[in-house]
C-alpha cells in the first residue's frame, strides 16, 4: 500500500500531494484544465502564453478600429 493523498509517481519525480475535493487548490486546477481545454478548442492549445496574449490583443485592436470607423462614418 502506499501513502495515502499521494498520487503515484513515474521513475525519477518525486511525490505530489494531491488537494482535497473542494479547496482552493482543487478549484484552481479545474479553472486551469477549462481554459486549456477552451484554448485547445480553439487551436491555441500547445502555444506559449504570450502567443495567445499577442493574438487577443490583435483582435482587440481590430474591432475596436472597426467600431471607430463605423462610428466615424455614422
């Protein structure tokens, strides 16, 4: 038997405790594992955090030109 609260480890890596159902700990993870399942959804799931950071501030800048310019010509 081995210790218990404690994941299973491959050859080499230490020990991880693992958090408690309903903790901060175990709230933050599902958060983690839902963007990155929303990042890969939409083809941003293996790339670096300030590609997507760089990506959404580009489509910030091109609808927030857009609503300029319509309101410029209205």
């Amino acid at each position: 038997m081995g210790s218990q609260g404690e994941r299973r480890t491959r050859k080499g890596k230490k020990r991880t405790h693992l958090a408690k159902v309903g903790t901060h700990d175990a709230a933050r993870a599902e958060q983690h594992r839902e963007r990155e399942a929303i990042a890969d959804t939409m083809g941003f799931g293996r790339t670096p955090a300030w590609v997507r950071w760089t990506a959404l501030l580009v489509a910030a800048v091109i609808v927030i030109g857009g609503v300029v310019t319509l309101v410029a010509l209205a």
